[in-house]
C-alpha cells in the first residue's frame, strides 16, 4: 500500500516538473534580427521590442524564440508590463524572487537584460538536480508547509499566499510585450560554440515568465488555495501550453477545497489538447474524483470511458474500490474488460485487495460463459492473485 500511495503522489508531480523542466517543445519561429535596435536595460546591449497588448481570456500565440551563433545568443520572449518596474534583482536573486520580510515574492522579479544573462547560465550550465525541499505558504487563516521536488526551490521557499496569486493575476489580466534580448557577453559566446546542447535549447524555449507561472500555480495548488481559484480556472486558456496544463492539473488539486474546480476539469474531458492533463488532475483529485470517475464510465465516448476506468489505478484502493465494483460490473463489455485489467494493475503494485465485492464480480466474469474469453482469462487470473495473497475468496 506505501509503495501505491508513493506511485499516486508521484503521478500527481511528475507533470508538473515536466512543465517546469521544459519537456514540452516549443515551435521556433524565424526572426529577422538584423534590424539595429537601441541598447535597453541599464545600457547592456539588447534589443527591446515593445509590442504591449491586454490578455485576454482567448488562447493566444505565446512568442518564445532561441537563436543562437557564433557571436552569442538572442532569447526573444513574451514578458509582463509593469508601469513602475523596482530595480534589477537579477544580481542578488539570480532566478530567484527577491525576498522581503523572510518571503519570496515573485512580482518583484524583473525579467531584463541581466535576469536574461542569469537565465542563460541556468540553462547552458546547470545540472538536474533531484531531491526534496520544504516550502511554506502562508495565508490570512493559517500556514501550509509540505515537501516536494527542488524544482520550485529556485524562486523561492517560503511565500504569502497572496503575492502568489497576484503573481497569477497578473499573468490573467496584465499587459505583456514581447522583449529580444541579444547576448554577446564571453559565456554567451563560449555557450553558442561549445556548451550548446538539447537540454539548454529544451529550457530556453519555455520563457521565464512561463517557468515561473508554472511554478506558482503548482505551489498555490499544494495549498489547496480557495483563493487561486478564480485565476487558475482562466489560465486553462493562457496562451503557453505548458501554463495550461499546469492550470488544468492545479485544478484537480485545488478541487478537495473548492468543488467547483473538479466540475471546470470535467468539462475537458473530451477536449482534445487537454483531456490527458484532465484525467490527470482526477488522479490528483483522490477521493473527490470517485463520482465524476464512475459517471464518466457511461459516456458516449469510448475514449473518456477508457481514461476514467484506468485512472482508477492510480487513486488509493480503498477510495476507488466502489468504482472499481461498478466498471467490473458495467453493461458495456469493453469496460468491463478495462476494469479487470485495473485490478491486475493494482495487484501488480503490491496492493492486497481485501473486498469482498471486487471478489464477488472477478467471480461472475470468470464463470460467465457468455463474457469475452480475455476478460474470463484476466478475472481467472485476478481471482487467483487474491488467494495468493490471501484475501478470502468469496466462492469458500
């Protein structure tokens, strides 16, 4: 059972650090570059391209582009507005959010030439780092500490609730620009010669505001926070893929404290770019996505029916027993076979199934000469697994 437990808590992050580690590819789009532009940001050389426009709830193009030679790198990048913009962090802070009064607060971090410089060195030098870190979100109520990855470590530990959602409300309604930055410095040369590779080009297409968008919504989503609700429900139609899925995800965490979200993850289930990150965010909802899981084994589509049986694998059994019960015993032959399938996924893991109406309905597949031949073989299967174990048999 710890080992399943382990594999469902995974399952719930693993996405998440996809989006945040850059798996996702992005299209790079030519850019003509050899127009001379002024030097911004504090003198340094870049070329700012100022082509401010107000979000929308509407899916936009989000502008990503690397372009690298033998003189150095030009990152072009879709950034917010900010009226009023404080003084460079990037020196003190590298990546990170500047820290006030002990807590991180990402709307501090200005996206420049020299957080661009920083941006490069992560991507070209840094290794993969693995492990657990400790992070605290305070809010008005109370605070939420919990362990996850080092991926998020970079912006910060320890952060008020409601920097976080501003950060998230800006992402929904502020004005962005879309910023080139041009990097001729000696390490942007010796990374565009020598230290160019996959996994720099694979960063370097999610832009920092991307990153770190990504990284706010999957904090807020472990502390189930009430009040991201609203502005993670809107960036389901951000105009970054990876933003997306991160909100879709959040949903199915923020679900066990604001119902709502789980009906707003439902509601993709036939969307085509979104429907994997929904069943996934069902998976992270736990018990909570039992009824929605069990309604879903009835609709129209045979692809919806298929992902809410095999989302049942990954809950915690004795939360998704009672659905399990009613796929096994489901009017549709195909899901019935899933189910069975499901039970051989959840006794792979380890898991004694100690129920006495999984048993009871493993039995009735076996025994049914008019049930497809492979469901009758698995159910035999399943059946004997449990004897192995030694969970009763009902038939004794």
């Amino acid at each position: 059972m710890r080992l399943h437990n382990l594999r469902c808590l995974l399952l719930g992050v693993l996405p998440f650090l996809s989006a945040v580690g850059g798996c996702q590819q992005a299209t790079v789009e030519p850019v003509d570059f050899s127009t001379n532009s002024p030097a911004g940001d504090g003198g340094q050389q870049a070329s700012s391209v100022l082509e401010a426009n107000h979000k929308s709830d509407r899916v936009e193009r989000e502008t990503r582009t690397v372009q690298h030679d033998s003189g150095g790198v030009t990152l072009r990048y879709t950034l917010p507005v900010r009226p009023h913009p404080p003084a460079s962090t990037a020196a003190q802070w590298e990546r990170g959010a500047p820290v006030v009064q002990g807590n991180a607060q990402p709307m501090r971090i200005v996206y420049d030439q020299a957080y661009m410089e920083a941006y490069l060195r992560w991507a070209v030098d840094a290794p993969t780092e693995c492990g657990a870190a400790s992070y605290r979100i305070q809010s008005d109520a109370a605070a939420r500490e919990f362990t996850s990855g080092l991926d998020m470590a970079y912006l910060g530990r320890q952060f008020r609730e409601q920097d976080l959602v501003a950060f998230l409300k800006e992402r929904v309604e502020g004005a962005r620009q879309t910023r080139t930055f041009r990097m001729e410095s000696p390490p942007a040369q010796r990374a565009a010669e020598q230290a160019w590779h996959a996994t720099a080009e694979r960063r370097l297409q999610i832009s920092p505001w991307q990153r770190d968008t990504v990284s706010v919504i999957y904090l807020l989503d472990q502390a189930e926070s009430k009040a991201a609700y609203r502005w993670v429900k809107r960036l389901v139609r951000d105009p970054s893929p990876e933003v997306r899925t991160a909100a879709v995800m959040a949903l199915g965490g923020i679900g066990r404290s604001v119902p709502e979200a789980l009906a707003d993850v439902r509601a993709l289930f036939t969307d085509e770019a979104l429907a994997g990150a929904a069943f996934d965010a069902m998976r992270r909802a736990g018990r909570d996505a039992v009824p929605i899981l069990t309604a879903a084994f009835d609709h129209p589509a045979a692809a919806v029916r298929n992902r809410a049986v095999y989302t049942l694998p990954w809950l915690p059994f004795e939360d998704a027993a009672s659905a399990v019960v009613v796929a096994l015993q489901h009017e549709d032959a195909e899901v019935r076979q899933w189910a069975v399938a499901v039970v051989l996924d959840i006794q792979s893991r380890g898991v004694v199934i100690e129920h006495a109406k999984v048993s009871t309905a493993l039995r009735r597949l076996a025994e049914d000469t008019d049930e497809l031949a492979a469901t009758r073989e698995s159910a035999e299967i399943a059946l004997s697994n449990l004897t192995v174990s030694g969970a009763p048999d009902p038939a004794d």
